[in-house]
C-alpha cells in the first residue's frame, strides 16, 4: 500500500469501533492526545496541557536551584522532570506526524482485513489472531492501570504522610510556605495534573507501538501459515490445474508478505524517534534510581528503588519483546515456506519459493533513532549496563 492522503485523514470515534487497536487510539482519545471529534476543542486541551508542563518545568527549575537536601531529593527531581520533558517531545512527535499515525491504524485495519478470509474456519489461526489481540489489550491495559495507580501514589503521598510538613509531590519550592497567597495549594494541582496527564499519553503512546508490533507479529505468523500449508497433492493424481492453482495461492501469500514488509518499514519510521526518546529516557531514570541506592544504605531508597523500577524497565521491555516478535516470526516465513509441498510442485513455484526465503532470512528490524536496534537482547543489555554501574557505584563508595 502506498501513501494515500485519504487513508491519512483523521480518524473519527465510528471508525475505531471496528479497528483492531481500537482501545489504544480511544485512550490517546480520552487522554487528550488522538482528536476523534471536536478538533478545535482538543488543540485547546493539549495547548493547556502543554502550558501546566512548561509550568512544571520551571518549577523544577526553581527547585534544582534552590535544594539544599539530600542526593535522593536531586535525582527524584531529575527523573521527574525528565518524564515530563520527554512526555511533551513525544507529544510534538505525534502533532507533527498524526497523519502517518492515521496511515499506521489504516494499513494495519486493511491488512488485518485482507487476511481475515483466511482465517475463517481455521481453528489453529483463529487463536493466533485472537491471541496476539488479547496480548496487545492486557499489556496496555495492565502498563495503564500500574502507571496509574503509581501516579495516584506519588501525587497523594505528601498529603497522607504523617511528618506535618506541606511537602509537594515531586518539586518542592522554599517560597511555597511562607506566603498568604495560596502558592502551595496552586502548585500542588499543577504538579499533579500536569505529571498524570502527560505521563498517561507517554505511557500509552508505548502501549500503541507495542500493540501494532504484537498485532503485525501475528500477521507473519498467519503469512507463514498459509505458506506451510501450500500443498498440490490433496487428491492422488496431481494435473497442472492444480499446480497453477498452488502458485496464484503463494502469489497471494507473496503479496500479503510484501505488504506487510512495507507497513513495517513505514511503522519503524513512525516509531523511531519515540522509541529513541523513551530508550533515553530509561537509560537516564535509570541511572537516577541507581545513584541514591548506591550511596545512601538505608532501607527507604532500596524502597523506592524496588517502587519506581518497573515503571522505568517496563516501557523498555514493551518496545523490545514487541521489535523481537517482529523479527523472529519474519524470520520463521522462512522456514514456513521450507516446510510447504514444493517437492511436489514445478520449477515456477520453487523459484518463486527460493525469493520468499531469501527475502524472509533479511531481518525486519526496528530501531530506535534509525540507528539502535531494538530487540529482546537490547533490554538484556541495559540490565546488564544497569548492574555493572551499580557495582561501580558500589565499590566507589565502600573505599
């Protein structure tokens, strides 16, 4: 499929009611981000979104200049303003590219449309594609709910603790308590509702990604199925009708591999600029984490450390086990059409058989920033970063 500026048009809440990432796109919808409806009203809505960011960030700024506490309170800080900073990228990303983003649900919608006469009655099928459905919608829902309830946590949590201080949940400000006017107060809400609503489109907008690479995975899978089951022998005595008719089969199978190559190199280019953005933004929260756990002993940043880590890890892992799906069941096509009755077939169809392996050994990568490959060994990886600069950190400490 080409580019096509009508299928780059905006989407509308009736049209999502049919399309495969139908909860992902409402929930952008709900949180501000994806216009469905009333565009104007949503420009307005992610215009004030972007002013209470902007005021976060200078009072982060205002915090960092003044704290006189500890390493936790600079890197909690740090970490803080970071998520916001690249939650507002991300957003200029998607204001930017919303066409493409269109394009992407479209093409998926058409490709999952294309093959859906294949799955009928197929029970082996059917249950990959529902399946990799189900997947896509517990692991956006599941991130949702936990950076949710996080969220609530770390906002609310100066409100129940018990010390008596007016603390502020994320930055704090030495004005905020020696003033009449109601400062503390005006700074809580925007600290709050800025942090929850730009990370529940930074969050989700992961959760998309990794729905589409899940949900274009399974199209593989079903691609190298239809291959595997190509045979021209179902009756005893072969005749070349039947031989032509496996060829326009595999034709078919053919095209519908090239679509899906050409969707996942239009994907990797949507995705890579966020994907590089959140891979940073992991590395460096990360580290964040790390710091205070290295240098102060006490059980509360081991705490916090444990608290805040899947929130970090998790939206890495995403990206990573979703790009490494891609690429192993692009890969297996191969073996798939090794798998097919071609013994059985003419020359046409075995030459034709020898372009669809050759092109399914090419990996079918995606990347982060055009440059970083995303794969399940890339999350291993940062694990491994991860541990061996906390060890440093250790030894440093325990001279």
């Amino acid at each position: 499929m080409d580019w096509d500026p009508q299928r780059s048009q905006p989407l509308t809440w009736q049209y999502t009611a049919s399309s495969v990432l139908k909860y992902n796109v409402r929930f952008l919808n709900v949180s501000g981000l994806w216009p469905l409806q009333h565009l104007q009203l949503f420009r307005i809505f992610i215009a004030t979104t972007v002013t209470l960011c902007l005021g976060h960030i200078a009072e982060a700024g205002i915090n960092l200049c003044t704290l006189r506490g500890e390493l936790e309170d600079y890197t909690l800080a740090l970490s803080n303003v970071s998520v916001i900073i690249v939650g507002m990228l991300k957003v200029a990303i998607f204001l930017r590219n919303e066409g493409s983003f269109c394009f992407l649900v479209r093409w998926l919608d058409a490709l999952v449309e294309r093959q859906t006469e294949y799955v009928r009655d197929q029970p082996s099928r059917e249950a990959i594609f529902r399946g990799a459905r189900q997947r896509a919608s517990r692991i956006s829902k599941g991130l949702d709910a936990y950076n949710l309830s996080l969220l609530t946590l770390w906002t609310v949590a100066p409100l129940i603790a018990s010390t008596g201080d007016k603390r502020l949940p994320f930055q704090q400000l030495p004005m905020a308590n020696t003033t009449t006017f109601p400062l503390y107060e005006l700074s809580y809400a925007l600290q709050g509702t800025s942090l929850i609503i730009i990370c529940l489109i930074n969050v989700h907008l992961d959760c998309f990604f990794t729905a589409v690479m899940i949900l274009i995975g399974a199209q593989l899978k079903l691609v190298g199925s239809r291959i595997a089951d190509l045979h021209p022998r179902n009756v005893a005595v072969k005749n070349d009708s039947m031989i032509d008719d496996t060829y326009k089969d595999l034709c078919l199978c053919i095209q519908t591999h090239q679509d899906i190559t050409r969707f996942i190199k239009h994907l990797e280019r949507v995705m890579n600029p966020i994907a590089m953005l959140q891979l940073a933004l992991g590395v460096f929260n990360g580290c964040m984490l790390i710091f205070p756990a290295a240098y102060n002993a006490e059980s509360g940043s081991l705490i916090k450390v444990l608290v805040t880590a899947p929130a970090v890890s998790m939206q890495l892992l995403v990206y990573c086990l979703g790009a490494h799906s891609v690429r192993e069941q692009g890969k297996l096509v191969s073996v798939a059409a090794y798998s097919c009755g071609w013994p059985d077939t003419d020359i046409k169809f075995q030459r034709a058989l020898l372009l669809v392996m050759a092109r399914a050994q090419k990996p079918l990568s995606l990347t982060a920033g055009g440059v970083y490959p995303i794969q399940r060994a890339t999350f291993l990886s940062l694990l491994n970063a991860g541990y061996s600069y906390y060890a440093v950190l250790q030894n440093f400490t325990g001279r």
